[in-house]
C-alpha cells in the first residue's frame, strides 16, 4: 500500500491511498484495511477505515456490525 499526503496544484491537501493486488485480495475477503491518520500529518490522529464490498448495502451491514447502533434520536 502507498500512503502520502500532499498538496495538490490548487494548493489544496490531498490524501492519497494505493493499494496493491494484495491490499483489493484483503478487501475481497471481507477484511477491512485500517490506516493511521497520524501516518498523514494529522497531529491528533484517528482511523481510515478502507472497505470493500459487492455493494454499498454490504458494505453498510458490514459497517453497521462493526460500529454498533447509531446513538440519539430516532
């Protein structure tokens, strides 16, 4: 996987993600890739979660087990 951060010609940041046949075989078995952002300059840091899936309904099950029940109204 390449990972980078960077500005682009509008001198706008830019976040940019490769993957590699291996990283779309992980995907393809369901096996999300997470990534620090801190590895993009962002002090605080977090999580990129990158997904994959037959369609976004898939992927949305797959997330919604992942994080839970939103929280809040409705």
């Amino acid at each position: 996987m390449i990972k980078a951060a960077a500005v682009d010609k509008r001198g706008r940041p830019i976040v940019i993600v490769g993957l590699s046949v291996k990283n779309m075989a992980l995907l393809r078995q369901g096996r999300p890739i997470e990534v620090d952002l801190k590895e993009f300059g962002i002090a605080e840091g977090g999580t990129l979660v990158i997904m994959g899936g037959e369609t976004e309904a898939t992927i949305m099950a797959e997330l919604s087990a992942l994080l839970g029940k939103p929280e809040g109204p409705g």
